[in-house]
C-alpha cells in the first residue's frame, strides 16, 4: 500500500557537480527535494522506489537496490549508486542516477530503494497498472518520482515558446499540490508529448499506485528556470 510519495525533477543540472557555476540557480530545488523526502521518511516505508522516465523500453523495469549509474555522459566523471545493495546488471538510466544522487544527499537509509524505469510512450493505462503492482508490493510502500513538466515555457527553453505550456504546468502543479491523483492519471499524453514533459508516465504510475490511497499533498517547489517546469511536492 502506498503511504507516502516525493515528486522530484530529475534534470541533471540537479547534481550540483554538473551545474558547474550555476549550481546556486537550482539550490531551492535542491532543498525541497530534500524536504520532500523527509516527509517520506516520517511516514516509516518499508521500501522507496524511484519511479524515472526513461528513453527506451529496453532501459524501463527494475533496477536492483545498489544499482549503479553516472553522469560521464554528461561530461563529469561522477557515479552514484540507488541505495545500498548488490545493484544489478544494468547501469541507472539518467533518472534514477538523479534520484540516487537526492537519496545521497539526505544520507537515506530509512528503506532499501529499488529503481523503477518507465518507458516515456507508456500509454496511460500501462502506467496505472504498474503503479498499481507497484503499490501492492509490500504493506508500506513509498515512491520517489521524477520528472519535468514543460520544456517550453520560454523561448530560450529546449522546446521554445509554446502557449499551451504554462497552463498545462499550472494544472499540473495544482494536481500535485492536491494528491489530484484522477487529474494526473487523465493528463493528456499527446499534448505532454508536443511540449516535452519527461514526468508524464511517472506521474500516471504514481496515480495507479495513490488509487485508494487517501493521502494528502503539498507542493513545495515550482518554477521554471531554463524555461522548463520544475516541481517538488509530497504527498503523505
């Protein structure tokens, strides 16, 4: 049963390593991201997982507690681990890297963490019903979801300027401000798709596995630096 969540941005400019100098630009993120996860701690999970979008369907399930990932990608000789444990085969996607790298910072050691990677195409049903067999997974379950909202909020963002951007990033904040996990479950997938939201899916994975749950929610963080949608909320 899922008792608490923590949604998170998962740009890598996250990892202050990356932002080089403008690693200041993204501090109150960072500390939200922070808080976010405490309220998870406070509601005693037995596991987290780190729900994150990934690029392929090759690259979406499980991700073992301890698997390990980097950012060399992103031109920093710098890895991470999800939590501890044996970790697993494959490496973490950029995501759950990101994820792993909050999990550090706040020094997690309140559950093991298991890594969860859903495809950015699932269809929003796919999503429900992983959410759902996530949830199911133990009797305390937590999540850790990343995600961005828009990418096209200003005409210096990846996406440009799209009109449509700022009222999809608004309903989206309201949602996760609410716990409104029925207004996550119906965002429109195509219009994600047009404007560059990487959270959609986990976001509808988070819907499936809140279905039933009654938590409450409290957005802590949204802006848009870089011309991308950026929130943090918690829902316990």
């Amino acid at each position: 049963m899922l008792v608490a969540a923590a949604m998170c941005p998962c740009p890598p400019l996250l990892v202050p390593e990356l932002a080089s100098g403008a690693a200041g630009e993204l501090d109150e993120a960072r500390t939200a991201c922070a808080d976010a996860l405490s309220v998870v701690a406070a509601a005693r999970p037995d596991v987290l997982l780190a729900v994150g979008p990934v690029e392929s369907a090759e690259e979406a399930g499980e991700y073992p507690a301890g698997s390990r990932g980097g950012f060399a990608a992103f031109g920093v000789d710098l890895g991470v681990a999800l939590g501890e444990g044996p970790g697993g085969p494959r490496p973490l996607p950029a995501s759950l890297a990101v994820a792993g790298t909050l999990l550090e910072r706040v020094s997690w050691s309140t559950a093991p963490a298991v890594g969860h990677g859903v495809f950015r195409e699932a269809s929003g049903d796919e999503c429900a019903a992983a959410g759902r067999e996530l949830a199911a997974c133990g009797e305390r379950v937590a999540l850790l979801v990343m995600g961005d909202g828009s990418a096209c909020r200003t005409l210096k963002a990846p996406g440009y300027l799209d009109e449509r951007a700022a009222d999809f990033d608004a309903a989206l904040a309201r949602a996760l401000g609410a716990a409104d996990a029925a207004a996550l479950a119906d965002l429109d997938a195509g219009l994600a798709a047009d404007l560059l939201v990487s959270g959609r899916a986990p976001w509808q994975v988070l819907a499936g596995a809140a279905s039933g749950a009654d938590l409450g929610g409290e957005l802590l963080y949204d802006n848009a630096p870089y011309g991308v949608g950026y929130f943090v909320a918690a829902w316990s």
